[in-house]
C-alpha cells in the first residue's frame, strides 16, 4: 500500500494508507556498518560502498536500508491542489524541512551512474527517501548520520 504524506498546518506530517496502490516485490540481501560524522560524509561513503558492491548489478537499481539512524534530515513538498510548477523555485513552495534523531525506520533509494538529473540529482548517484518505523513521517532524504553504533542492514540486488 503507498503511503501518502500531507503535512498539517502545526507544521506535522501524517501518512495514509491508499490500498489501490502496491509496489512491486524485490530480493535483496546483505548487511553492513557504516560511521560517519557528517551529513555529506555518510551520503558518500554510502554512495561509494553501494557502487563498489554493485559493479556487475544491472543498473539502475533500487536498495534498502533498515535500522535506526542516528540523525536524518528530509523534506516533503505540500504544493496547494492546482499549483502549476514551471520552475525549481516553484516546485519548492511549501516544502516542509524536517531533523530527526535516533529515528527507527526505512530508507529505500535508487542507484545509478548514468542517470543523474533523471532519477538523481546533479552531484550523486543515488536518491534515497525515509519512512519511520511508526509510518507517521516520510520524506526526500537531505542529510543522513550514522554513528557506527547502531546496526544498519542494507539490501542490494542480488
């Protein structure tokens, strides 16, 4: 089931559940410990990792990460019903920015080095978005840390 996310007007978001949608099924296996002390630094090195493990995966591909993280910041856009979106700038009205600690949760992301700007942005190769374990906060992942301490188990393509 997809989970939509609305952001309420005391600045929380909630998800739904919408039971006409489903998402295809994928088999993934391995686990893994990253540290890290900044935002950008673990987004690399997790960025790196998956690339050095994937050489002979086909890509594009989609990955997992589980665990809980030790801080994550993301956003989700909230455009008003009807808005017309004609540049960034409009694309970014309303966008709600979030920071969270020690957060149990999902992160799923796509993969590739032939496709930035498509499905990833100009500087990576991966675009990656968060659920909460509780299914009450998602969002466009801006900023990951991980502190080594915590097990975080990631799914790549078998």
């Amino acid at each position: 089931k997809k989970e939509i996310e609305k952001i309420r007007l005391a600045k929380k978001s909630k998800t739904s559940k919408q039971p006409e949608y489903t998402f295809p099924r994928t088999n993934f296996a391995m686990a893994t410990y990253y540290k890290g002390t900044g935002i950008e630094e673990v987004t690399k090195k997790l960025e790196e990792y998956i690339d050095s493990k994937t050489k002979k995966s086909n890509r594009p591909f989609a990955f997992k990460l589980e665990g809980t993280f030790t801080k994550i910041n993301f956003h989700i856009q909230n455009l008003p019903e009807g808005t017309i979106v004609k540049s960034p700038k409009d694309a970014h009205q309303g966008q709600g920015k979030y920071e969270r600690e020690n957060v149990d949760g999902t992160i799923v992301g796509f993969f590739s080095t032939e496709h930035q700007t498509v499905f990833t942005h100009h500087d990576t190769y991966i675009h990656i978005h968060f659920i909460n374990s509780k299914r009450t906060e998602m969002g466009h992942i801006d900023g990951l840390i991980l502190d080594g301490k915590t097990k975080i188990k990631l799914y790549l393509p078998k």
